[in-house]
C-alpha cells in the first residue's frame, strides 16, 4: 500500500488535470508524482522525450532502464519495462538475464553489454570510468550517449520516487506500449 495518498485527477488543480488529459495512461506513478504541481508537467515532458523523442536506440534505452529497475529494486520500473523493452525488441532470455544481473550473458551483442556495462557505472559509481567512456564513445555519437546518462537518470529518479512512496505495483500500460510502436529497435 502507498505510503502517501495518490492525486486524484479529477479533484487536481487546472494545470495537473490538463497534464493526466495528455498521458497515454493515467498511472499511479503519476497520481504520485503529481503532489509536486510545479514538477509533474515538466517531468512527464522530460519521460515522454526520453520515450519518445530521443536518437538513442530505443532498444538500448530500455535495457539501459531495465537495469535501473533491477539495481534499484524498483519492481514497478521493472514491470511496466519489460512490457516497454519487448515493444522495441529487447527478448525474454534478454529481460531474464537482467532479471539475474548477467550483462555479460551472451543473449546480448556486444553494443548491448557496453551499454549496460555503461549504465551500471553511471548508477553504482555516478561516473562511467575512463575506460568505459572511450569504449562508448567509438559506439554511440555524444547525443546518444548525453540521452542514455539522461535516461538512466530519470529512471534512477522514477525508481527512488517509486520506493520511498511504496506506489502500488499495477499491470503494464498498454497506452505507453502505442507510444514507442513502429520505434526502431
């Protein structure tokens, strides 16, 4: 059970109302995200770029918030992930390794486990090594790489909102799943 009461949409001020009207699916991530009236707009804009916008693969991308999910042992990240990452390609052996921690399982190419081997010192250590860096640089142009820090911060940001107010985990969004069809992979 949550440990803070969700926003009712109906009953939120004019400008979070308008907010719910946009989202492809009203969430209780974001009956809870949207206490904070002066941030929930931004932050939904800010999701739905990182969704919907960026150059990053979208495939790539969704490892990368997978593993956010399973570091931060942020279930509801997870569920409502794996629903996303399967839209744009991301396999079932793929989400169990995830499931175990295994970014070097050989379900993932090579493109793959940089980016979680990325993702995973940008979460543990704040900063990807040196080594890492230069390795991700030969792969992803400095847009794709600026989106993929910015994806696994928003996401690190969502899981930490998600735990501390204990939202109530809910089945996958079909209306998010409609967002990102037709992505490449």
């Amino acid at each position: 059970m949550a440990r803070l009461p969700y926003v009712v949409p109906e009953e939120a001020p004019e400008k979070v109302q308008e907010t719910f009207k946009r989202l492809p699916a009203v969430l209780n991530v974001f009956k809870m995200m949207a206490h904070s009236e002066t941030n929930f707009r931004p932050l939904v804009r800010l999701g739905t770029a990182v969704l919907a916008e960026q150059k990053l693969s979208p495939k790539l991308r969704e490892l990368a918030i997978l593993r956010v999910a399973n570091l931060s042992k942020a279930e509801y990240e997870w569920v409502q992930h794996v629903a996303l990452a399967k839209v744009v390609g991301v396999t079932q052996p793929q989400v169990d390794a995830l499931g175990r921690g295994e970014i070097h399982s050989p379900c993932f190419d090579a493109a793959e486990q940089l980016v979680l081997e990325f993702a995973t010192e940008v979460i543990r250590d704040v900063r990807a090594s040196d080594q890492t860096f230069a390795r991700v640089r030969e792969q992803l142009t400095p847009r794709e790489i600026v989106e993929l820090v910015l994806a696994v911060g928003y996401y690190m940001m969502v899981a930490r909102l998600l735990e501390t107010t204990a939202v109530d985990l809910e089945p996958p969004a079909e209306g998010f799943a409609k967002l990102l069809q037709g992505r490449k992979p």
